[in-house]
C-alpha cells in the first residue's frame, strides 16, 4: 500500500532536550513524563494522515512512548493497524528510541476465547497486537483488567511467558486493586518476571487510587511499581470545553465512553471552581491537571490522548506548571472530589 508521505520523516533535533524521563519504580525502564495515550482518535474514524502528524508532533515533543490496546478502534483492532503501518513508514530506524505498549483483558476475538485473563486469549492477542504493529516485540504488555474467572496464578503466568519469549520486554497490569496488584507482584517475582508498572485512571475528579489503607499508590510505592495515569484529564472534562455547553465533535458527542451523569452540574460546578485556581496560578485548567497527577512521586508517567498535533505542546507545558503551594493543593481539595468517572469500577474492586 502506498504511503501517504510525500517526503521522509526526519525528527526534532532537540527533541529531547525539553521533556523529562522517569524512572518507571524499581526497573531499568524510564519513560517519559508525558506519554501519547491512543484510545481514542486513532481508528478509521480519523484520517490517517492525521494521525501521522499526532504521532510525528509528539515524538518531535520528546514523547517516546505510545500506548494502545487490542481493541482500541473503532472498529476494534484498526488503532494497532493504523499506528503499526505508521511506525513501519516513519519510525522503523527509530525503534530503540520509542516504547511500544499493548493491553489484553476486555473483549476482542468472537466466541469464548476472546476476553478474560486466561492464558490462552492473552497470548493469542499479543501474537495478534504483534502482527498489526508490525513489530517483533512490545515494551510492556499489560493485563488490561482483573478477571474473576481465571486464577490469578494463570494470568501472571501468561504475563511471564510473554516476557520468556521475547514478545515483551515488560509486563504490567491495569485498573487492579490494591490487594490484587500484591498478589499479581508476589506470582510475579516468584516466576522471575517483576512486575514493572501499573495503568490505573486517575485524575482530580476520580482519585480512587489514593482510597483505602493500604491504598493503590502506598502499594506502588512499597513494591517498586511503576504508575502511569490514564484519563488524567477525565476525557476531556478537565478542560475548559465543556463549561459553556456541549461542543460539537466533542467526545461527549460521540456516543463512546463519557457516559450519562459524567457532566453532571456536580461535576461542572467543581470544573469551573478548579479553573478559577487554575486562572490564578497562571496556567489553563488542563496543565493544571496534569501538573497535579504528575507531583506524586509514584506517578512515571501520565496518558495524553490529542485529536490535534497542536495539543500535545500544550499538554507538555504541564512540565512548567508552578509548584503547587499547600494552599494550593488544600483548595483543589475542596472541589477535587468523585465524580462518578471511573468506568473501570468493576476491575479496581473485583
């Protein structure tokens, strides 16, 4: 198939002189501070031209790590075709210098082999994540969520196997609960294979990792596991673009994850009194998120998704926030509250 390209993708000379690279917990692994999350505008809903500029504008940014999962789309799979025939035009010289990540868990094959935790339905899906990205291997392949229905022990030997077999460098696991995330650490490190970082949502408006005593963080923290936070920016509810309606071509327009009592008045009245701090500190409500789920020192990384290149040098600036006084944060407090986001419920309680 031909490309699109009229000419070659050469990268930002400097395109790593501004980022900042963490360590992902106790492993060799750094990741940076800002990582192009790609749930969503990536299917065959959206051009692929446009997608080739999100991911040449964000590597050009210094943001090395793209994240997907086996049924990121729409349809399902087309967001691993698209990013893989994108990698294999403009980023093939460049594999060493990007991290590649994939999930399995929720459903995908048709029939009953298509979902869960077991060993033959993660395995297989890698095989096929590894078929669209046209790669050899991924960084890190996740356990996507906690499966009730298959012993943990199968999961994490599957997690193992794939580290054995050269199709991962990493393994991780996403939206697990505390007590879960011991567990799959403990399987783990017996097999050999540590487990190197967790997915979970997190944001100023869905905060259920800092619950509970343990809680998800203190684990992370205790075990030498990595964070990365998805839906930092609540899918787009930590923006200013909903505070005078609903867009559209907005995400809540599209009939996919935001789902009915996510734009509550609750949750629209506690975005405008965190814009108002944010406007204060000198930074748009956005960055300020960010910047807020960035200063635990737990967090390696923090998931951006971007519809518009433009986006992501926005989104980065996040890394010049001002430092959040105690002031500051005690008044985030007052409006930083649950606002009925995490749609991974299930999987972080199970």
């Amino acid at each position: 198939m031909p490309s699109l390209l009229n000419d070659a993708y050469t990268p930002s000379s400097s395109r790593y002189e501004s980022m900042h690279y963490r360590a992902v917990g106790a492993s060799g692994l750094v990741l940076p501070a800002v990582s192009l999350g790609m749930w969503h505008n990536f299917g065959d809903d959206t051009p692929l031209q446009r997608q080739r500029e999100i991911i040449r504008a964000a590597f050009d940014l210094g943001i090395t790590h793209f994240d997907l999962a086996n049924g990121y789309g729409p349809p399902l799979g087309s967001a691993e075709k698209n990013v893989g025939r994108i990698l294999h035009e403009d980023f093939s010289n460049l594999r060493d210098e990007i991290v590649v990540s994939t999930k399995a868990g929720y459903d995908f094959f048709p029939g009953p082999y298509g979902r869960g935790g077991g060993a033959k339905y993660l395995l297989g899906s890698l095989d096929h994540s590894l078929r669209s990205l046209r790669l050899d291997y991924v960084d890190i392949f996740y356990s996507h969520r906690f499966d009730p229905n298959t012993p943990l022990e199968e999961t994490a030997r599957a997690l193992d196997a794939a580290v054995r077999s050269g199709r991962a460098r990493y393994v991780g696991i996403s939206s697990y609960s505390a007590a879960r995330t011991v567990e799959m650490a403990a399987l783990l490190r017996d097999l050999g294979t540590p487990l190197a970082i967790h997915q979970p949502s997190y944001s100023l408006l869905n905060r259920w990792v800092e619950d509970g005593e343990p809680s998800l963080l203190d684990v992370l923290d205790a075990q030498g596991i990595g964070c990365i936070a998805f839906s930092a920016l609540a899918q787009g509810l930590l923006t200013t673009k909903y505070l005078d309606g609903i867009p559209d071509g907005s995400r809540a327009t599209q009939g996919k994850t935001m789902r009915e009592g996510m734009l509550s008045q609750e949750n629209l009245d506690n975005v405008t009194a965190l814009n108002k701090i944010a406007e204060r500190r000198g930074q748009p409500l956005a960055q300020m998120a960010l910047a807020w789920v960035l200063r635990r020192s737990q967090i390696s990384s923090v998931l951006i998704g971007a519809s518009r290149p433009d986006q992501l040098a926005d989104s980065v600036l996040a890394l010049q926030s001002p430092e959040f006084s105690d002031s500051d944060l005690a008044e985030i407090d007052e409006y930083a509250v649950d606002g009925g986001l995490n749609i991974w419920l299930a999987s972080s309680t199970a």
